[in-house]
C-alpha cells in the first residue's frame, strides 16, 4: 500500500512539476516537442509504476459494500455521466497540447464546453468518483483520490497557465464558461448521452468479460 502510494505521489507531482515552474526550462533545453516526447515518457512510466503497484497491493480496509444495489447504482450514473464529458472532449478542446489560442475569445462554447470548459478532466475526476463508490477499498481510494487531484488541481492550473500565455483570448473564452460543471446544461446533450450509453455498455462489456470483473449492469446479467 506505501508503494502505490509512493506511485501514485510520483505521478501526480511530475505532471505539476513538468508543466509548472520546471516547463520553461524543459522547453528551452528540449523544444517543444521534445518537451512534449519527454513528459509522455515520464507520464507513461510513472503510470506503469502506479499500475504494477495497483496489481500487487492488497484491497485493504473495504468501507462499505460498493456492489448493494445504491452505490452500484449511483457509480454506474457517475460513469456514464463521465464517458459524456470525456467522449466530445476530444474536439475542439483549446486545453489540448498544441492547441493554438489565436481566436479562442470569439468562440461560443457548445456542447459539453457549456457544462464545463474542462469536460475531459471533469470526465476523469467523475470516473474515478464513481469507482471509489462501487469498490471504496483503500487501494482504490489512494489511486482514484490522487487522479481526482490530478484532473481538478490540474485544471486550475492549466487555466492560470493560458491565461499568462494570451490573457485576452484565454480571458473571453473563460468568462463565457465555467471551471464548475453546470449540471443543468447536461439535459442538453441528448445525442451524446446515446453515445456515452453505448460506449459504456461496450467498456463495462470488456470489464466483464475479458477481466473476470463484474461491472454496470454485468452484476446482474453477467
């Protein structure tokens, strides 16, 4: 458990440290996309890390039964709550390495950008809630806990760092949305939410299925 949570440390610190105060000099010693080629490798080793650690640790203290039909229930809504922010989050999200800023102010946020400006991130932090309330054992809580701090510190953050980089683009597009999901602007993501339906039968399908875990609705169909 103290070596997941080592890892689970080491992976969350060098995404801040790499994109906060040590990305300028990264950046001027390596290019940009040398900056970018060096934070996937660390990213994906620290994540290998964290996942060896996960296999190996034991569950620990459970808290409550996540698989009674209430939490079972509420982590199934939570995921695919998440699969709706995160699916669209891949378009035209200005949060994206490279993404230009030069016009961002102009834009008029849509889809999910009216639920959030940072749909990907909250997608993550929900999806990792949701899994805490269906397995609430400690390795889950160290793991999910520190991508929660990842996805919503993380964003803050980013949020900080694009407005230095061009305050008056960064500065429209963030007053027209915001960092808090408006949860009522969910309602209005009707074919998305068809789309996260489908992807999460499919994901929960291969959770089932290919892992031996049970997950969604294969606890009582599986």
């Amino acid at each position: 458990m103290i070596h997941l949570a080592a890892a689970t440390f080491g992976f969350v610190i060098t995404h801040f440290v790499m994109s906060g105060f040590l990305r300028p000099t990264l950046v001027s010693l390596a290019g940009t996309q040398g900056f970018l080629l060096f934070y996937s490798l660390v990213s994906l080793a620290t994540f290998a890390w964290v996942i060896v650690a996960f296999d190996r640790a034991d569950d620990g203290i459970v808290l409550w039964n996540g698989m009674a039909a209430v939490p079972w229930t509420i982590a199934s809504l939570l995921t695919i709550t998440a699969m709706t922010l995160l699916i669209p989050s891949f378009v035209g999200n200005p949060a994206l390495p490279g993404k230009k800023l030069a016009g961002l102010g102009t834009v008029v946020p849509s889809g999910a950008y009216r639920v959030t400006r940072h749909p990907m991130m909250w997608g993550i932090a929900l999806w990792a809630i949701g899994h805490i309330v269906a397995s609430p054992s400690m390795r889950v809580l160290i793991l999910m806990s520190g991508l929660i701090l990842l996805a919503l510190l993380g964003s803050h953050f980013q949020d900080v760092r694009k407005l230095a980089q061009n305050q008056r683009e960064v500065s429209a597009w963030q007053r027209r949305t915001s960092f808090w999901p408006q949860w009522r602007e969910l309602a209005g993501l009707r074919t998305l939410w068809l789309l996260a339906l489908l992807v999460w039968f499919i994901a929960t399908w291969v959770h089932y299925h290919l892992f031996g875990i049970p997950a969604g609705l294969w606890m009582w169909i599986g």
